[in-house]
C-alpha cells in the first residue's frame, strides 16, 4: 500500500509517500519538507495566520513534489493521511482541507493523524521496535514520556510543567548572544566549556513522577550571566562556554533521571525499547545519556534520523498505516483539533466539532 502524508500543523510544510509491505514495516518513498522560517524571522515567533496561508500556498506543490520523488501519480495512492491535530489550527485546517480534497478527488480513504503520534510511532518505521516502549519526545514544543502500547494507544507518564526543553535551549541561545535555533549553537558553544562552574538547579529531580520543568532552568542561567557580567564588565568567550555547557549539562541531567523513574514506574508493562523523537534528540550529550540508560534498563535504544525525528509527513502517513489495521477511515466531516491530547481517542471518536 502507498500512503501519501500531509503536515502542516507549525511551521513545516510537509508531504511523503511511505509504502507499507504485508508485514506493515514502512519505507519512506519521499518526504518534502517546506520549512517557512524566513517567514516568520522578523517577528521572533511562528505567525498563526503567516503559518496558516503559507501552508495553503505551499501543499500543493509539496504534494506534487512528493509523488514526483517517489515516481508515481496521484491515482496510484492508496490512502491518504493528513495532521489533524494538536497545532495552529489555521495550519491544521489547511492540511485537512487539502487532504479531505485529494480523497474526494481520487475517492481514497482518508485519515486523520494525531501529530503526536506521528512522533511517537516513527522508531517503528526505522526500527523493528515491538511495542510496548517507552518514548521520551522532545522538541521546540513538546516534551513528555509516552507508554506506546499499540498503534492508537498511548499513556502520557508525565512530561514538563512549562517550558519545552528546545524553547528553553532557544532561550538560553538568545541570552548568551548565540544565533538561532539555540540547540545546535548551545551544543557547539558548550565544547570548550566546563559545565561544573556554574552551579545550575535540576528542577524536580528528586519529586516523584516523570513531570519536568526548564523555565526555572533558564532564569538561573540569566542571573549567573548577569554576575558575570556585573563582575568582569562582559560575557567572555569562556563564560559563554561554561554557561552553556552547564545549562546542557542540567538539561541531560533532568532528561536522564526522568526516563530512569519513567521505567521504574511501569515495570509491569515490560517496555524494551527507549525510542526518542524531536528536534532536542539531535543534541549528542542527550542522546548518549539516553544511551546509557536504556542500557541499564536492558532496553534497547531507538533515535530514528534526524530528518524523521523532526516534523515531517513520513510520520504522518506511517501513523495512519499503523492504524489503518485498527480502525476504519475517516470520513469528510473529519474536524481539525487545536488540541488533541494522545491519550484520548481519535477525532472521528469524540465526535467533537462536527
Ligand atoms: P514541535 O515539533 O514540537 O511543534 P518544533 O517544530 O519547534 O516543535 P523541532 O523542529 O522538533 O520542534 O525541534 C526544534 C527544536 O530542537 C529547537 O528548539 C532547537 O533548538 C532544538 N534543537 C535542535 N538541535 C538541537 C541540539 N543539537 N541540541 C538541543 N536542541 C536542539
Ligand atoms: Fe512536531
């Protein structure tokens, strides 16, 4: 089967073709990725309403550009999957228009996605990972623990309390004079730095549960950047390395710990796999603290390619594939969701905004 996937619920617009085998394992045809970044750069933040008419402009082509990297033509589809939630609903909507109007064009069956668990799904689309495992998402907007225990079925184990850790890398960026996006500009500036020089808190390490929160995080890098400026006139070189290798270093601490109490948790459920997703995983003192504690938990450790652990389409139609085999499609009066938590049911089961 060949299912084309559209994305449109930030600031990607995306679409793939993913072909699904008769063992349901998924190989990525072609995935397009419109990112609007320039869009929205003089405004420091993504515009809804900029996000949501560049997506519409934008859908078409990338669909046409999927199917033409993946050498096939529209008729040959088989479904058609699209983002249906949780995002800016003026880019939710745009997707959905654009998928409900390729399925009543062609008159394939349509399905509508949780972003979410798009994410969560895709170490099965790279990786023979059997369920259930635990997922550790974390983005610019997102960060929590998942229990995937099957295709439409998701525990939330806990996640942050406020800000998500890729904002609180962003953050940090901007006030440390580093470019945007912070992540990859924090990681690189923390090399030469000494991560023990600052003394920065680990908010909620020793609380109970797998909740986290980095907003405390980043207004103690703030003061510890204004002592050492009020003390030596300036931001050396060196207390921009230091600072942000201690912010980093705060960050894995946190991330490890939590994905440590997350599998003490949920023993019973036997979850052999520690699968991550979002743009953080990138980070490679992250992922090798992850690395670590999944081999401690003998459970082996899944960090799809960055391209697939961003937002992108792929996801989406792979999701869709997964629970093709569950449950029927949706139909025209599928409804776009601004939120959409995973472990509730699908749109079309709630019957919500029709
Ligand atoms: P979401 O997909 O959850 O709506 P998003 O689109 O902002 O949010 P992603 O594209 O998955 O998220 O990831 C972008 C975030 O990842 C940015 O905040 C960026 O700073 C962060 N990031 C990217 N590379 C790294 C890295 N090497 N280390 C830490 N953070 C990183
Ligand atoms: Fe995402």
């Amino acid at each position: 089967r060949l299912i084309l996937g559209l994305e449109s619920s930030c600031d990607d617009t995306a679409a793939a073709v993913v072909r699904i085998d008769e063992h349901g394992r998924g190989t990525v045809m072609a995935s397009v990725v419109a990112g609007q970044t320039e869009l929205h750069a003089d405004f420091g933040g993504v515009v809804p309403e900029i996000a949501a008419r560049a997506h519409a402009e934008k859908l078409d082509h990338c669909v046409e550009d999927a199917l033409h990297a993946a050498g096939i033509t529209l008729p040959q589809i088989d479904a058609i999957a699209v983002t249906a939630g949780p995002g800016l609903i003026g880019g939710v909507v745009s997707g959905v228009m654009c998928a409900k109007g390729l399925s009543a064009a062609t008159g394939k069956p349509l399905y509508g996605v949780n972003h979410l668990a798009g994410h969560a799904l895709t170490p099965r689309l790279t990786d023979d990972v059997p369920y259930p495992y635990l997922m550790l998402l974390v983005s610019g907007g997102h960060c929590q623990f998942l229990l995937v225990r099957g295709p439409d079925s998701f525990d939330r184990l806990g996640g942050t309390i406020d800000d998500a850790p890729g904002e609180a890398f962003d953050k940090v960026a901007r006030l440390l004079g580093l470019p945007q996006p912070g992540g990859p500009s924090i990681e690189k500036c923390a090399q030469g730095g000494d991560p023990k020089r600052f003394a920065l808190p680990r908010p909620l390490l020793d609380r109970d549960g797998c909740d986290m929160s980095f907003s405390g995080l980043k207004t103690a890098v703030l003061r510890a950047r204004d002592k050492s400026m009020a003390a030596n006139g300036g931001l050396t070189r060196q207390d921009q390395a230091d600072l942000a290798a201690g912010f980093q270093a705060a960050v894995v601490d946190v991330l490890a710990h939590k994905t440590c109490r997350a599998f003490a948790e949920y023993p019973a459920e036997g979850a052999r796999g520690l699968c991550v997703a979002g743009g953080v995983a990138a980070n490679k003192s992250i992922r090798a603290a992850l690395e670590t504690v999944a081999a401690e938990q003998e459970a082996r450790f899944v960090a799809p390619p960055l391209a697939l652990c961003t937002d992108n389409a792929a996801m989406i139609a792979f999701a869709a594939g997964e629970q093709a085999v569950l449950r029927d499609a949706d139909d025209l009066t599928l409804s776009a969701r601004p939120r959409w938590p995973l472990d509730t049911a699908r749109p079309s089961m709630l019957g919500s905004g029709k």
